[in-house]
C-alpha cells in the first residue's frame, strides 16, 4: 500500500533497465554515426587520396621532362610525347653516319635512325615519308644526318645528294699510287681516290682519312686480317709491303664507312672485291687452265694496261706466247709502274734500270699485278685469242694495236704508227 492508502503500483525493475538499455542504444549511436566514416566511406577517402598523389606525380614528372627536354635541347614536343608518336624538333646537331642496306624498306630506314638517335622513333621517320614519293629513290649506300632531327628533317636531308658519302668508283687501269703524266699532270692512284672519299664535313671542318693512314694500314697489317682472299696471300706475302693490295681492288662502284678506321676501310673494300673476283670466274677459271690466281691476276693487269677492250684477248696471247718461249714481255707499263709514271711509251734511261718490273731486262711476270684489271681483261687472260703473235704496237689514235708474228713485220707496223701520229 502507498502511505495515503492506494494500492502500491508494482516496479518491474528489469523493464525499467530494459528501457535504460533501450535509451542507450538508440541515442548515444546516433551520435557516433554522425562523427565516426564507416568502412566504406574510408575506402572512398583512401581511393580519392591515392588520385589526388597520382595526379600530382603525373604534373611533376611533365614538368621534370619540359626541363629535360630545355637542357637537352631535344625539345620533345610535348603533346606527342605523352599522348601521340615521339618526335624531335629542327634540324638536328652533329654528325651520325647512317648505312641504307640494299632492299631496306621505309620502316627499315627508320629504326636505323631512330636506333643511331637521329629521330625520336622510327614512325616519326615514316609518317613524314609517306608525304615524299621520292623517298623510294634512295640508295643503299652511307648518309651523313644529324643528332635529334624531327622526322621531316630527316626525309629532307636524307633526299639531298650532299647528304650521300662514301662513294668511290675506281677505273679499269689504276694502280695504287698516284701516277704522273709526262706533261706533269697528276692522276690520283686508288688509295687517293679511297682518302677522299672518306671525307666528312663536321661543323664547317672537313676530316678524311689520309691516303698515308692508308698505306700505312696496308703494309703494317697482316694480309689475311685485312680481308686479302686465302689464293692471294702467298704471292701478296712475296710484295713490297706498300704495293702488297696492287690488283686487288678492281674496277667499280663501291660504298664505304667515312665513319672507320683506315685498317676497316681497307677490310671493307677487299671484301666486296673478292666476292667481285670470284663472281668473274678468276678462281674457277685460272685452275681449268692450269694456272693460279694470281698468275691470271698479274696477266689481266698487263692486260687492262696495254689494250683497249676490242684487242685484249689478242694482248692475252702475245703475253702467253712470249712467257712459253722465256721470252722477255718488253712492256712499257711494266717499266712504268714503279716509277708512277703514266705514258705509253720509256725512255732508255728507264729500260737500263734493274728490277724486278723492268721486262726489258727481266723475263717472266711483275712480282704483283700494275693495275686494277677489270672483267674483259679478266676474261681475256682467262681466254686469249689462238694466234702466234710475238708483238704488238698502238698503231691507232683511238688506242687500236697491230699485231706480228715477226720482228720484220713489227718494224713495219712501228713505222705506220708513227706515221699514223699514234704515239
């Protein structure tokens, strides 16, 4: 009972704790869901973090490539190196001596250049190519560019004719050393022709190899590292140091490195004449008649120096003819050669000298050959013409010789090229 009487309400103290606990969890938690991110809002914050740093990695690494690309002064440009195809700006600075190799396509060209670092990347090269018919004009051959070109710099240049280096083309009837005319004219021999050919102009300086590096390079290094064929070494090895390549190098077109050594130079060019000798039947063609190649190299070279084209395989017998009796050959280029004189005819003086080229005095073959000889000399050394003649003189203007079985008969063909105004 309550003290004014009433019956006492009875007190369920557990309900009453039960909504105590009702009270606090529905209001304390909802402050802590106003203050607290749950697990998901955390991964959002984190993930918005992590764009945020991205982001700034991504400024600061545009910025560290502007500053490269200043200092460098390859000048990138920019849009293309991060969202399109890599590629330098101007003209390029430098000297890069590239090689085409014969069936490279446009493609090919291009990673040349861009591995040499003459363009940024080889489609830089190509998407400017393909504005130029003319790039399907280029030869296989060396060019000389430049460092850090744009694409478009590097098609202009590389169509331009000065841009073409290492070119040599040798003529049937050089030898090694330059030579004299009788006027006092000099003619350059092989290794001059090879020295200038080397030439680079670097920033306004033109730098070669010299003919000197060159014949140094020759008589100091062994033959067989420098490229000589294995049927050559044994009469090469029997030469003057400085005459030891005479012949080997015959007529025609070649492409060299500027960019070498002498010692590459050399190796280059003895290379692509060997296979030239073998491709003329010279090996093959010398054992089906019973000689060496080297004998039929020193012949052809006689050849190639005493005759026009029309009359060599009749020049060819004579020299036979003559070596099978032990006869003296009597050739004035002989007698010539080690003098580096160019004239058709010697003097008496010259005759008396001794040696083992003068073949007024010495019978049988020159220690090497005197001249580059080309195919048809070759050829006719290979291949002489049957007859029994003994003598021959240029008894025609245009080089045009008469030939004898008899000394009688020379004499005469002597007094008709005099007349003839021949010599």
């Amino acid at each position: 009972m309550s003290p004014d009487g009433s019956p006492r309400r009875r007190v369920d103290s557990r309900v009453d704790a039960h909504r105590g606990d009702d009270r606090l969890h529905s209001e304390r938690p909802t402050e802590r869901l106003a203050t607290v991110p749950n697990r998901r809002e955390r991964q959002a914050a984190q993930r918005a973090r992590a764009q945020r740093a991205k982001r700034r990695r991504r400024i600061l690494a545009l910025v560290v490539v502007v500053l490269l690309a200043g200092i460098a002064g390859g000048g990138y440009v920019l849009y293309q190196s991060f969202f399109g195809v890599p590629d330098f700006e101007g003209d390029g600075t430098g000297s890069v001596v590239v090689q085409v190799a014969d069936g490279d396509t446009t493609s090919a060209i291009g990673s040349e250049l861009a591995e040499r670092g003459v363009v940024a990347d080889p489609r830089a090269f190509t998407r400017a190519a393909a504005d130029s018919d003319r790039i399907r004009s280029v030869q296989p051959g060396f060019y000389q560019l430049r460092s850090h070109m744009s694409g478009d710099a590097a098609v202009t240049l590389l169509l331009t004719p000065q841009a073409r280096v290492g070119q040599l083309e040798i003529r049937g009837g050089l030898q090694l050393d330059d030579t004299r005319s009788p006027d006092g004219t000099v003619n350059d021999g092989v290794l001059t022709q090879i020295s200038k050919a080397t030439c680079l102009t670097v920033d306004g300086t033109q730098r070669c190899t010299s003919a000197e590096d060159l014949r140094t390079a020759m008589a100091t290094t062994d033959p067989a590292e420098l490229g000589v064929p294995e049927w050559a070494l044994e009469g090469v090895a029997k030469a003057d140091p400085k005459r030891r390549l005479e012949g080997l190098l015959v007529p025609g077109r070649y492409d060299l490195d500027p960019g070498k050594p002498a010692v590459e130079v050399l190796r280059g060019l003895l290379a692509t004449s060997a296979s030239r000798l073998q491709a003329s039947g010279l090996v093959s063609g010398a054992r089906q008649i019973g000689s060496s190649p080297y004998q039929v190299l020193i012949i052809s070279s006689l050849v190639e120096k005493e005759s026009i084209t029309k009359d060599m395989p009749k020049i060819a017998r004579v020299i036979y003819n003559r070596l099978g009796i032990g006869q003296r050959l009597e050739l004035d280029s002989m007698v010539n050669y080690p003098l580096d004189l160019q004239a058709i005819r010697t003097n008496a003086a010259d005759r008396d000298k001794p040696g083992p080229y003068n073949s007024y005095t010495t019978a049988g073959l020159p220690p090497t050959p005197i001249a580059a000889p080309g195919r048809d000399a070759i050829a006719a050394a290979l291949k002489p013409e049957p007859g029994n003649w003994f003598f021959f003189v240029r008894c025609e203007k245009d080089g045009t010789s008469c030939f004898a079985k008899t000394l009688q008969e020379h004499q005469a063909n002597v007094s008709a090229a005099v007349r003839n105004g021949a010599f």
